[in-house]
C-alpha cells in the first residue's frame, strides 16, 4: 500500500487481505455476526477475532477463511498460545508475550 493511504481507515475489499476485529462486550454481535458478513460480501478472505475469554489469561484468535464454495467465512482455526498460520502469508504470533493490561 503506498504511504498516502496509511492513514486511511476505509478501503475496499479488494485491497483487504486480513481484517482483525478485537471483541469487547460492546461489539461482540457486530463482530461476530454483521461484521463477518458484510467482510465476506466485500470479497475479504481472511478475518480473525481476537477475544479475551477470561481475565488475567492471554487471547484466544478465531482464524477465518472465505470458503469460495459458500461465500461465507468458515472457521479454520482456534489459537490460544500461539497463532501460527501460513495463509494469507506466514505470521507467528506467541500470544502469551502479550502484555495484559
């Protein structure tokens, strides 16, 4: 993405290639339900959500990937340690070294 667009904070679908929501109590619905459905309408193949399940415990992330033959994201993945993934691109995310506030 060219440096001007940095800062923008919507894009079109075609140029998203991982969304990453963070569940609160305030935008669990949104984030789970219309958030997932609206990212799959606009073409977006890969969405996590990251969620604290407990306090004092590190996230768990949801990895979802856009299933060609439903249109819809379909679950592929639940990490609580670690997010290890080599799709849309290999990350590795120990998510015990996140800091809990």
């Amino acid at each position: 993405m060219p440096r001007r667009d940095w800062g923008r904070r919507n894009f079109e679908g075609k140029d998203v290639v991982l969304a990453v929501e963070v569940i609160s109590p305030e935008s669990e619905a949104r984030d789970r339900l219309t958030k997932t459905h609206k990212y799959a309408a606009a073409g977006i193949q890969y969405y996590w959500l990251v969620e604290m399940t407990e306090p004092d415990q590190y996230p768990s992330v949801e990895v979802f990937e856009l299933s060609a033959d439903t249109g819809m994201h379909q679950s592929i993945g639940l990490y609580r340690d670690r997010v290890k993934v080599d799709k849309p691109y290999p990350i590795d995310i120990d998510l015990t070294a996140i800091d809990n506030l």
